[in-house]
C-alpha cells in the first residue's frame, strides 16, 4: 500500500478551567483519543505526525508547512462555547493547499448554526421539526404562537453542550426561563422546535461522492426516570457518573423495517448533501407522531473514537475501525469534483511552496476485509 505522509491536527487549546473527572469530553479523554487515531493510521501504512493547535497559528501554520503532508485529518473541534474556529481551521489548511479529511469549511459552519441550517433543509423540501423558531431575546418568545411541549438549546453547540434535563418544556414561562439561561450562560441565540414524540435515530454517512449508509443505530430512553426527558442531553452523551448516561443506550443495528430504514437513510444523505457535507457524517433523526423522519441535526466531523457512534455503526457493517478511519482518507483524497485548490498561504521565499494538489491524487489500495484493529 502507498504510505502517506498524514498530519493529524486537533485543538489543544484550553482555558485551566478544572475538568470533571467523570466527563467522557475532557482534554485527557481528547488526548488519548488522537493516540487511539495515530495508531489506528499507523496500522494501516501510514505515517502519522500529531500536530495541535492552541494558541500559536503562525506557528502552527509554519510547523505544517514544513511537514507537507499528503493530507491533514481533521479533529480540531471547538472547546470554548460559542467559538466558531472549526471552519476557520478548515479553511485555512485548505487555503495552504492541502487536502482535508471530513467536511469543507462552509459545511463546518453551516452545521454548527443550527438555524441556518434548519432553514436550508427546509427550503430544500427536507423534513425537519415544526415550530423551528431563532430566539434572539427573552421577549421573542412572545412573538411566536407556541405548540407544547418544546426543545430549546444554545443555537451554535454541538455534542449535546446547552442541553439539559431542562431543556424540555411545556409552558412559556419554561420557554423564557430557559432560553434567558441559554442567552446568559452560552452568549448565543436559542432555538426553539416542537418536540418530537418518536423513535430516535443516529445515522451514518461515509464517503466522498458515493456516500454509504451505515447501519442505523437507535438511542433507546426506555430505561429513563418520568421526570428525564427522552433527550441525548450532555450529560447522557458525557458524564459517566449521571442518571441519563447510565440510562440511556444505543441499539446499532436498530430494528427498523426495509421501508422505514431506506426511508431514514435517503433523508439523512439529503440532508448532508444540502449542507455539502463530504467524507463522512452522522445526521440525527427523530419520527414525528405521524412516523414521518424529521432531521434534528447534521453532524460534519463527528466523534471518530473507536467503538462507539460512526465507529460502531461501521463496526456492524464489517468495517474495521482502522479501515474506517482510511476511507476517510481516501476520500479526502478523493475531494469534491467542484473544489478548486488555489494555495493563497505558502511562503515563496523558502524555496518549498505547497503542493498545490492540482495534479489528480493516486488513490489508495482497497484493504482487505480481513483486515482488524
């Protein structure tokens, strides 16, 4: 198999604010997560250079230059709630020239505002929850007719941050309350939807032009306490010592009938398509009360960690998770047939400009099926 050369870049920055031990999200669990990923691409030929990004871009900048790798996988995600550098990050390795894993800038920041992108699904023709409402201020609420009971969260998160036991409400007072919490603790809009009674689904994306859907994985809330609500909050996706996270599972594969799955699977490839989504994805989906799948997010980029979410959904279709991880290479490699690369930030005077990937990439060799962790 060819080698590569792959910089693997993550977001080392962090503000000394003390951690809980229990939570899954911390700078240690990110840590020993990069590792699990060097080793995993090292395992199928690859040579791997971790490189992180905290408070030094120009440095940052420079080290990546001098290292030319042939692609750089992405795992830089934001940690300070409300920043909105993911984008940022992509943009500029794209603009040295380099190809990135996962999914282009302009689908980076689409995905993390929420509204945005709810309204370009909408206008797409894709389902998504009724009553999909932006609350700039607490006196918003009063400007929209309301259909209890409804989910609020912070507008610019992920991974489930702004979500809560609270987040689930049934009067206006609620609605104010919680969304006075979002715009004082997150310094960001709140979105309000209708919220949606039906089963819940995960769903997997991989892929570059040909996108494959993963089986389908279904977050079972069954075992929840009465005063839960059935949401995956961040303390069900993170903290290890909750009611919610011990209470809460995944099926994967779910039991979902051949008609029903085809017809998850079509609107979340819809969905991450809209946005322009590449490489691989997760898009989380809920069925309404007529059993119409609604999409609820779409997640560019989302956990690679081995053996839970994207990597346990490809687990079930026999992929291994260092496969996994060289198909999305392989389509980074890939890249999508309407991006153009024009390196705007090489540094002419060290005689070593970038490679400008104008040239049609190689492609990686299959690896075998047999091929294991």
């Amino acid at each position: 198999m060819k080698r590569l050369h792959i910089a693997l870049i993550y977001n080392a920055y962090t503000d000394g604010t003390p951690e809980h031990p229990a939570d899954r999200a911390g700078t240690a669990d990110l840590r020993q997560m990069i590792r699990r990923i060097a080793r995993g691409l090292r395992k199928v030929g690859h040579t791997v250079t971790v490189l992180p990004l905290s408070h030094d871009l120009f440095a940052f900048q420079r080290r990546l230059r001098r290292l030319k790798p042939d692609v750089v996988f992405n795992q830089y995600d934001d940690v300070i709630h409300g920043a909105l550098y993911e984008m940022r990050v992509a943009a500029l390795v794209r603009m040295m020239g380099f190809p990135l894993t996962g999914s282009p800038a302009l689908a980076l920041g689409l995905s993390r505002y929420k509204y945005m992108t709810a309204s370009l699904l909408a206008g797409a023709g894709i389902p998504i929850p009724p009553n999909t409402v932006l609350l700039e201020t607490v006196r918003a609420v009063d400007l929209h007719r309301w259909e209890f009971p409804v989910i609020v969260q912070a507008s610019q998160e992920h991974a489930g941050i702004g979500l809560d036991r609270h987040s689930v409400v049934h009067s206006k007072k609620q609605l104010r309350e919680k969304v006075r919490d979002i715009l004082r603790n997150f310094n960001q809009p709140a979105l309000a939807q209708r919220f949606l009674p039906g089963r819940e689904f995960n769903v997997g994306l991989l892929g570059g032009s040909k996108l494959r859907v993963l089986p389908l994985a279904e977050v079972n809330y069954s075992e929840l306490p009465p005063d839960i609500p059935p949401i995956m909050s961040y303390a069900a996706k993170w903290i290890e010592n909750t009611v919610e996270y011990q209470k809460t599972s995944v099926i994967c594969p779910a039991e979902v009938g051949p008609e029903l799955a085809q017809q998850i699977g079509n609107t979340a490839i819809r969905a991450f398509r809209a946005i322009g989504g590449w490489g691989y994805g997760r898009v989380d989906i809920r069925l309404d009360e007529h059993g119409v799948p609604r999409v609820l997010d779409v997640n560019c980029n989302p956990c690679l960690d081995e053996g839970i979410g994207l990597a346990r959904s490809a687990e079930r279709a026999g992929i291994s998770w260092p496969q996994l991880l060289h198909l999305i290479v392989k389509a980074a490699l890939e890249r999508h047939p309407y991006d153009i690369s024009v390196p705007m930030l090489a540094n002419p005077a060290d005689g070593h400009p970038v490679k400008n990937g104008s040239e049609k990439p190689e492609p990686l060799p299959a690896i075998p099926a047999a091929a294991s962790p």
